[in-house]
C-alpha cells in the first residue's frame, strides 16, 4: 500500500490484553497470508496461525481455530504480558513480519514464511518463524495445538530428542521443532486447554527459530531445516517475481500486492487459482452465506489470469491454459469449478461440530455450486485466452482445440437460461451477464479462430455474437427506465451490468450504458461500494457490498472519461484492505469491516483491472486525447 495508507495505519496498532486472548476471534482482516504454491496459512496480529489446511488448499485443516475458538486449534508466538502489534510484508515479498511490543519490557519481531522457491518440485510443506528479540527483555509462549480433519478427530503428541510429533486418526503427521538458546533450554508441556505449549524468555539481539514440518518421520535438530538459508531464497525468489511486474502508473503499490496475493492463490504444480484460500468466513457476521472458496473456479481463475496478463505475469497464464487444455482433454464438457487437479469439487457438505466464525454457522466444505449452469464462464475463459496471445503468449494448437470445444458449446447453448455469475439457489434465468459472456466468448473465439486460419469458423461465430447482442438489447434493456435488467423479464439491475461497457458491448457514452451505470449507483451503491443485487436469491440473510463491484464501478466511470469520480471509487475500494492490502470479498458498509473469504482473488483482480484501465485514461490525457474509452494496449 501506498505511504499515506500505511501511516495511517502504523497510528493503530492492535491492543491486546493477556486476559482477553483466545476468548473471541479477531476482525476477519486482522491477519496477514503466507504461503507456498500449494497452501496457504493466515496469520494473525497476536502472532497464531488460525487458519492452515495441509498439505493443499483444499486439505482438511490442521489449524482452524478461526471457525471455532475451542475445536479449531491453532499455533502461536506471542507475549505472556499485554502488548501492542504491528504488521507488515517485506516489500516486494509475501514473507509477514510481525512486531510486538511489551510496555515497560522489550519489542519482539516475528518474520513468518512458507519456504518458496518457484519450483512445485521443491515444495517443503513448512512453516518457519524467526523470532528476534529487538529491544530489552521479553517473556514468550509457543503453542503447538493442531486439530487435524477440521477437528474432527484426536490428536496424539509425541516427544522426541529436537521437538513433538503431533498425530492424527488418518495418519496425519506434523512435527514443531523450538530452537534452544545458550543460557536456558525450552522444554514442551501439556497445555491445560489442548496442545502443547512452552514458555522462554529472549533477550536484545538474540533470536530463535520455530519450524512446523508436514509429513516428516521426525523431528530434526533446527540446523537441519535451514531455515536462514531459506528466507534469503525465498525474499530473493519473490522479489524477483514483483521486480518482473509490468504496472508503473499512480496505484502500484496496491497492484503489486494484489499481484502477490494471486501468485499466492495459484496452486503451482497444476497451474489452477483458487478463489480464496478459506471456507465458511461469513458474508454477515451471524449470516449463513459461509461457502467454501478453495477450489477453482474457471471463470474466476479466467478473470485472475487475464488481471495478470495486463501486469506481465505471462507465464501464469500460461500455466492455467495448460491447466484447462489437460482437466478437458478427458472429453468432459467444461465445469464451473475444479479441484486443484483438475476432479470434481466434493459435494457440498455441513460440519456441524464447528461453531463458524464468530457464531456464523454452518461451516461448509464442499461446494454446491459445482453443479449448476453458469453460461457465463466460457467468456471468461476466451477472453483470458485472447488477452493472453495479445501479451505475447501463444497458445498451442491443442489448446485451441480446446477452447474451440468450448465456443462450439456458446453457439449451441446461448440462448438457454442459466443460474449466473452470483450463483442463486432459486432456480435459472436468462441473465444478462451471461448473454454478455456468451458474445465475448464468441468475439474472442473469431479472432482466436483467425489466428489459427480457421476464417470460415471466425466468420460462423461473429453472426452468432450479432445474433447474442441483437437478443440482449431487445430483451435485456427495460425501454420504460431506460436501463439494461439483471435478467430478461425481470425489472431489477445487478451490478454485472457495468461489464456492458467494460467489454466492450456498447460504448461508453451510450445513453442506455450511461442511464445503466447511473440506476446502479442509486439503487446498489453506498458511496462507492456496490452491493450485486437487492433481490431474494434463495439463500437468505444479509451480505456486504461486493468489492470487485466496486472496481468495476471505477473501470466503468474511467471508459466514460470520470476520472475524478473513478479514482474516488478506486480509492474507497482499495482502501478496504487490511493493514496490510489484503481485500476480502466483501466489505461492511457501515463499520469498513472485511466479510466473506479471505483474501480473495475476485477483489485483488478487480483491483489490477481498475487500476490500468485508470492508468491508461491518465495517460492519454496527458497527451491530449479524450480519455473515452480508454484501453489498455493489451486490449486494444
């Protein structure tokens, strides 16, 4: 984040009292993410890790104390005294630091990482945790408390010479090792509330390492791990990734973050993005909007990837077509969303044993959602695909195929109704959004078509795309409010229609685009926040404004040449982030609040989009052009 965002955010530190720890989960947003290609763990201001599913995303959890205070489990360093905490990353890195400060005592910083090196092949499947004491004199404790299976099942601990063996029912193995330091020496010890736990004291220039270790036959002295040797590989590996990044305009420091966090969310031995690395974090405290998000979703993971393309992430790209180039060489049509490799998402199922964060129940894994019809995603899918050659990339010729496959699909189905973008559970209709994504899958396709010498196929599905966007503004547009609707026969908006301009389906000065946007911003928006849609969707309960609605508020309003009132919406949005840039799904209106998974890489990549489509505005201002319309050159 930007200079000014992170001052302002240094004036707040988190309080917390000894008292008060473990009684209640903190603010979704009061943690940072760490990770490896292959998971990710949440790690929160008060030093635990709350969240952490071994050894992939979609792994039953080790650590999730962030749905249930007492049946969760959870690991943690901090401060046996109240303290102060401070969170950062180190520029350019997904390596979290962690400052503690104990009043009257010392100040402690905890560098956290998940050893990383671009290669799945080398994945470690590690935590590690340096702890240094900065100033003074400071009183620490570890807990090591692992429930594995969503705790479900019992833990059994195990004492060896360097450090604990923690087992599960399933055969489910996670070891902790503590350094020593030379004048004392820590031992581990039954914790009265489950787990084990050790209590050391660290002193001015001194520090310590704690390393969790997936899968391993036992623990290993801490020189085994080499745990420095890892940090400079893994700050070094990062950073020449940012360093790579193609983003040079007002909101870089947002961009390179959000560029980050969806390097994060990859699952690097597959090339598939997960949407979010949790399930269940609620859409409204007490709601029951709780969905598991880590699996792939096509049309998010699309989206992401093309996000990528416009700041020069090609090889990402190229990775997800990869990805969707094997999982359909199967013959199966293409799914909504996928498993890390490429099977089908589990059926949707409830744990009830888990209270939810913060009473927010029913805890779900699973999705249900795999199994309606989402119209909208092969545009998503073609689009990416076109962005991807337009940055230099190039598809092979059994990709094409592929996606070939998949236009063909367009052609035959387009005009059947489908559930959505928004996923309701109250049955299907013919949304506007997914009509829109049907002649961006088709105008994609013909040029994609072109390029692979196939004329007569490019020119078949151009008359499909005229046919599509004759059918929208006949049966999508309410000529009596003089909008386009959420749906044919319905009379609401949802906030997908601001993709009519971004795609590029009717300039941005059309009157029944400028009338669209303008309804949305009445009847959808608190400020800058948009909320999707204010209809009875079938699920039930309230919910946040949607942030990447937000964004696409501000990338309509830059196409339209609003470029005060764009940079204000991307201001408000962005700065819904956490202390440390990460942007949840949602956001609550009134507190500013983080809801839904976390972080989330709809909102990250609407981010990216915004931010280059202002960008691109700006500059063609500079030079004297209109900034109607702006494109970036990628799209152009």
């Amino acid at each position: 984040m930007d200079l000014y965002s992170a001052a302002r955010r240094l004036q707040r530190p988190f309080r917390f009292h000894e008292e008060d720890l473990d009684r209640e989960a903190l603010p979704i947003g009061a943690r940072g993410v760490i990770g490896d290609g292959h998971t990710a763990a949440l790690v929160s201001a008060d030093g635990a890790i709350d969240w952490l599913c071994m050894p992939r995303f979609d792994s039953p959890s080790v650590f999730a104390r962030i749905l249930d205070q007492e049946k969760g489990g959870f690991h943690a360093i901090r401060p046996r005294a109240s303290f102060e905490s401070l969170q950062r990353y180190d520029p350019s890195t997904n390596v979290l630091e962690t400052l503690f400060e104990v009043p009257g005592k010392g100040i402690v910083r905890i560098t956290d990482y998940m050893p990383w090196t671009g290669d799945p092949r080398l994945c470690l499947h590690e935590v590690h945790r340096r702890i240094q004491c900065v100033q003074g004199e400071v009183e620490l404790e570890a807990i090591f408390d692992p429930r594995f299976d969503y705790g479900r099942g019992e833990t059994r601990f195990h004492a060896g010479d360097h450090g604990i063996m923690a087992e599960g029912d399933q055969g489910e193995r996670l070891a902790v090792v503590l350094s020593q330091n030379a004048h004392s020496h820590t031992e581990w010890k039954p914790r009265d509330a489950g787990g084990m736990e050790a209590h050391f004291r660290i002193r001015g220039g001194e520090s310590r390492w704690l390393v969790m270790t997936w899968d391993a036959p036992r623990p290993e002295p801490i020189a085994a791990y080499r745990p420095m040797e890892h940090l400079r590989k893994t700050r070094t590996r990062w950073r020449e990734w940012a360093h790579a990044l193609q983003y040079e305009g007002p909101y870089r420091h947002h961009v390179i973050r959000s560029a980050l966090l969806l390097k994060l969310l990859l699952y690097a031995p597959s090339g598939a993005m997960v949407a979010a690395p949790t399930t269940s974090l609620p859409e409204w405290i007490g709601g029951v909007r709780n969905w598991d998000y880590r699996y792939s979703w096509t049309r998010d993971s699309a989206m992401a990837i093309r996000s990528a393309n416009l700041v020069g992430a090609v090889t990402e790209a190229r990775d997800f077509f990869h990805f969707v180039r094997d999982t359909l060489c199967t013959g199966e049509p293409l799914e909504i969303m996928y498993t890390l490799d490429g099977d089908k998402v589990p059926t949707e199922r409830e744990l009830g044993h888990l209270s939810g964060y913060r009473g927010s129940s029913p805890v779900r894994i699973g999705n249900g959602a795999k199994d309606q019809i989402q119209l909208d995603t092969a545009g998503a899918l073609l689009d990416a695909a076109w962005v991807y050659e337009r940055g230099g990339g190039s598809l092979t010729l059994r990709a094409w195929r592929t996606l070939r496959g998949v236009c063909e699909h367009v052609c035959a189905n387009w005009q059947k109704p489908d559930n959505g973008i928004w996923e309701p559970r109250d049955g299907v209709r013919h949304n506007v959004h997914s009509k829109l994504m049907s002649w961006v899958a088709l105008e994609r396709g013909a040029e994609l078509a072109h390029l692979f010498g196939d004329d007569a196929l490019a020119n078949e599905w151009r008359k499909q795309a005229v046919a599509v966007h004759e059918d929208v503004c006949a049966r999508g547009f309410d000529a009596k409010a003089g909008t386009f609707v959420a749906a044919y026969d319905h009379d609401h908006v949802d906030a997908a229609l601001l993709l009519l301009p971004i795609h590029g389906f009717l300039p941005p000065d059309d009157e029944r685009i400028t009338r669209t946007i303008a309804r949305i911003r009445d009847e959808l928006a608190h400020g800058a926040f948009v909320h999707r849609y204010h209809v009875d969707d079938g699920v039930g309960g309230a919910e946040g404004a949607f942030v990447l609605c937000g964004f696409w508020l501000a990338e309509a309003l830059a196409l339209a040449g609003r470029l005060d009132e764009a940079h204000e919406a991307f201001v408000q949005n962005a700065e819904a982030a956490n202390h440390l840039g990460l942007l949840a799904e949602e956001v609550d209106v009134s507190s500013g609040e983080p809801l839904g998974n976390f972080p989330q890489a709809f909102s990250h990549l609407g981010l990216i989009n915004a931010a280059a489509r202002i960008d691109r505005a700006l500059q063609m201002e500079d030079q004297g052009r209109s900034a109607l319309g702006a494109e970036h050159p990628l799209l152009r």
